[in-house]
C-alpha cells in the first residue's frame, strides 16, 4: 500500500478563477510546484480531487475543464499520479462529489493507498469533510482561494481540519514535520 496526498485544485494550487474553462486563466500559486516536487520527494503519490460542477450546469465543457488541466499540468511541468474529478452539479446528489468521499475512494482504489498514511489538503470546507468522509490521516486547509470562509463553516460545524496552513508549502511542511515526529518515535 501506497501514501497519497490528496489534492483539490482551484483555490489551493492554482488561483480560483470560478468555472474556469479558459485555460489563459489558469495561474498557479507561486510555491505550488516546489510543494509538489518536495510531497514527491516525502514519498507520495499526487492525486488531484476536484468538484468542476461547471460542467453539471452548462457552464463549460468537459472538453473546456481537459483543457485547462493540461495548462495546469504544462505550468508544473509534471503530471499527477491520478486526476479524479466530478463533473456533476451539487443538486445530482452524485457519491464522488465532495464533500463525499467518492473521489478518493476512487483513487485510493485504483492506485492501492493507504488512507490511513495518506493526507487531504483543500482550501474548502467540502474538501476537509470529503478527507474525513474518506478515513485519510489527517486533512489540511488552506487559507489561500475559500480558506478563511471555510475556516468560519467548519468551527460552525464544530469539524476542525488537523492544521490550518498559510499556502500549500506550509502545509507540506506540516506534514514533513509530522513525518519527523513519527519516525522519531519508532
């Protein structure tokens, strides 16, 4: 079994542009690629997990959301490990939309993960409740796109992420260190 990082895209690596099908829009966040390269130097996987409801409501295409991925994917350099997404609007009730945990569990099969090893990391409160819905050790906000506001949701519900973290790099650098701390204790 494999570890993964489990990843939503808009808001958390590249700035959230709403309904996004240009891919001349999509703009990572500058330290999204160095994070990513150093999750992949902690030994995970990189699984993206991401709602793009925009489709479900005719707002773009499936071929406009492939499009903008690939913009994504050239300004990284590299590709993920796995892209899960759901295309289904929130009224469909669909069990891979966050904040259920259907994306996960998808690729958690597919690439047989460990989601007791594996971490969530998402700037909305969806994407916190989809990572605990899914069982995954511990799930990660970031303030960046809808953080703050997700912050404010998720005390209302009294469902705290395991740390709140300023950009994607502090989050990774969050979870080196709880990596740190484990390995010490063997």
């Amino acid at each position: 079994m494999r570890k993964a990082l489990f990843l939503d895209r808009d808001g958390t690596l590249v700035k959230n542009v709403p309904y996004n099908g240009d891919p001349s829009r999509v703009e990572l966040f500058s330290d999204t690629k160095e994070s990513l390269l150093k999750a992949r130097e902690l030994g995970f996987l990189l699984v993206l997990c991401t709602n793009q409801s925009g489709i479900g409501r005719g707002l773009i295409t499936e071929e406009d959301f492939f499009e903008v991925q690939k913009k994504f994917v050239s300004l990284l350099g590299f590709e993920f490990d796995e892209v899960e997404y759901c295309p289904h609007s929130p009224d469909e009730g669909c069990p891979c939309r966050k904040p259920k945990p259907g994306l996960i569990q998808n690729a958690a099969f597919k690439l047989h993960i460990d989601l007791s090893e594996s971490y969530l990391i998402g700037d909305n409160a969806s994407d916190i409740l989809a990572g605990k819905a899914a069982g995954v050790k511990d799930s990660i906000l970031v303030s960046t796109g809808g953080g703050i506001q997700a912050a404010h949701e998720l005390e209302a519900i009294q469902c705290q992420p395991g740390y709140v973290a300023k950009t994607i790099l502090d989050a990774i650098c969050w979870i080196e260190g709880e990596s740190i701390l484990k390995s010490s204790k063997i």
